[in-house]
C-alpha cells in the first residue's frame, strides 16, 4: 500500500501507482542509469576525447577542437551532438559543459 493510498483510500490507489510509475521512469532516465548508446562509427570518437580528458583531466588540449572538426566533416552537428550526449553520460555534466565550450564555432555547434 502506497503513501498515498493508505491517507486518502482507494480512490488514491491509481495515482500513488501514477507516481510509482513516474518515479521509475525518472530514475531510469538518471545518467546512473541510463544505458545510452553511440552509433558504432562514432565509437571511436568517443574513446578518444575520454582519453584527452583522462590525460588531461579536461578537454583543454589542442586535440580537443580537431576531433569535433572530424565529427562535423564526417557525421555533422548530429554526430558531434551524439558525442557530446554519451560524454555526458559517461563523464557527467562538467565535462560535456567543457567540451561543448572547446567545439564553440565548430560548423553549427555554439558552446
């Protein structure tokens, strides 16, 4: 029986399992949990800013924009947001806030 079930009765039942249900979802789509996938062709993309940022502890290193460069020539704005959105996922929020800001004039891309 749910919170809200047990202080208002039945009636409350469907919208305690509503909020359940909403929780779930949430949960699921928390970078912890979420299982985000990349297009096999930008795999390797991928790799490599995540070994930039593990040598450099960030993606201040003259690699960084080069990379973005053959993301846009090669897959476009999506692709580079593709990148960027499993960076996010792997690495947190800081570090694909910093690497939207080194990849700032890229094609479309404004960081």
């Amino acid at each position: 029986m749910g919170l809200l079930s047990w202080l208002f009765g039945k009636k409350a039942a469907t919208a305690d399992a509503s909020a359940n249900e909403l929780l779930r979802i949430v949960r699921s789509a928390s970078p912890g949990h979420a299982k985000l996938q990349v297009s096999p062709a930008l795999k390797p993309y991928v790799t490599r800013l995540r070994q930039v940022h593990a040598k450099v502890g960030s993606f201040a290193a003259a690699e960084t924009p080069k990379i973005g460069q053959e993301i846009y020539d090669a897959h476009g704005h999506d692709g580079m947001v593709e990148v960027c959105e499993m960076i996010r996922s792997q690495l947190g929020g800081g570090p694909a806030r910093d690497l939207e800001y080194k990849w700032n004039g890229i094609g479309e891309w404004r960081g």
